[in-house]
C-alpha cells in the first residue's frame, strides 16, 4: 500500500511539472516559438478553437512565426485573437499567412518575464508541497487505522520528503533554465 502511494504522489508531482513546463513555453523569450500560441483561442464557427486546431504553426526562422490557416476564410478571426491575446505581438497578413515578427525585448520586459517565471515556479512549488502535505496525512490516517506501524510510517514520510525534494530540484532547474532563456539576447 505504501507503494502505491508514494506512484500517486509521484504521478501528481509529475503532472505538476509538465504544466509547468507548458507554462514555461507559453512565455516568450526573445525568440519566435509556436508554444507562444498554444493559449491563444480563436473563435471558430461561434467555437472557441486554440490556433493550432485550425491552422499550421511554423517558425521558420529565429524572430518570425507563420500562420498559415487550414480555412483561408477564419485568417481574419486567428488575426484578431493574436491582437486581443496578452502576447504583445503584432499579426501582419497576405491573405494567406498570418506573420508575426517577435520584437527584441527590453531589458526591463526581461526583468517582468522573468518575475513572472519565477511566480509561476512558485505556484508549482506549493501545488507540490501540498501533494507532500496530502500524502502525509493519508499515511498517518492509514497509521492511526493500524494500517501501518509507527516505523513504518517514518520510512514512509521520510520517502515522500526524499521525493518531493526531488521535484522541487525539478523545478528550480527548469526556473533556472527557462530565466537563462529570457534573459539571453
């Protein structure tokens, strides 16, 4: 049983880790990347449609991503999401492709984007934390049901700690990684 929950836990944190990875691509860093998108909804036939359902996302070269829509006909609606989007880019279209050059970013948007990073890190930190905290008192309602003993539930909250730490090492490298990315001109 304790080994079923430490996979739970381990599960949980590692979906914790892959939203924040997601997280992490939806911030721009300097350089064009079609996850910048991935948020962005446009409406499609009265449908709320994330981009990349209705058009091809490329980025052919280092500042410069392309939209090239699947129906020439919803360019126009992709085109007013990108503007309405948080994003701070501006779309230019030839009829049938969407560009958008990515702008060099200033030294102070560096700065914000990487307080941003660091928020949202933060964010992954507590939601795992709490995984540890749930865990932990599932284990100690499963000792005081005489489920486990009183060793036992040591090595297993000791076991929890030793992988909570482990993901947290986790998050602090993609941080570190990710406010190198924005940071880099």
């Amino acid at each position: 049983m304790k080994l079923e929950i430490h996979k739970n836990l381990e599960d949980k944190m590692t979906k914790t880790v892959n939203a924040l990875k997601e997280d992490f691509a939806s911030i721009r860093a300097g350089r064009a990347n079609p996850s910048m998108l991935d948020r962005v909804v446009v409406e499609y036939y009265g449908t709320p449609t994330p981009i990349k359902q209705i058009a091809s996302v490329t980025a052919p070269e280092p500042r410069i991503i392309t939209i090239q829509p699947y129906d020439q006909s919803s360019i126009n609606n992709i085109e007013k999401a990108i503007l309405q989007s948080d994003l701070g880019v501006n779309p230019s279209n030839d009829g049938k492709i969407i560009r958008i050059v990515i702008p060099q970013l200033t030294e102070e948007r560096r700065k914000d984007l990487t307080k941003v990073a660091r928020k949202t890190a933060e964010d992954s930190k507590i939601v795992l934390r709490n995984e540890r905290r749930n865990t932990n008192d599932r284990l100690k309602k499963m000792q005081k049901d005489n489920e486990l003993t009183e060793d036992e539930l040591k090595t297993a909250q000791d076991e929890v700690q030793k992988i909570t730490d482990k993901f947290i090492k986790i998050v602090d490298e993609l941080t570190e990684k990710k406010e190198q990315d924005i940071m880099e001109v």
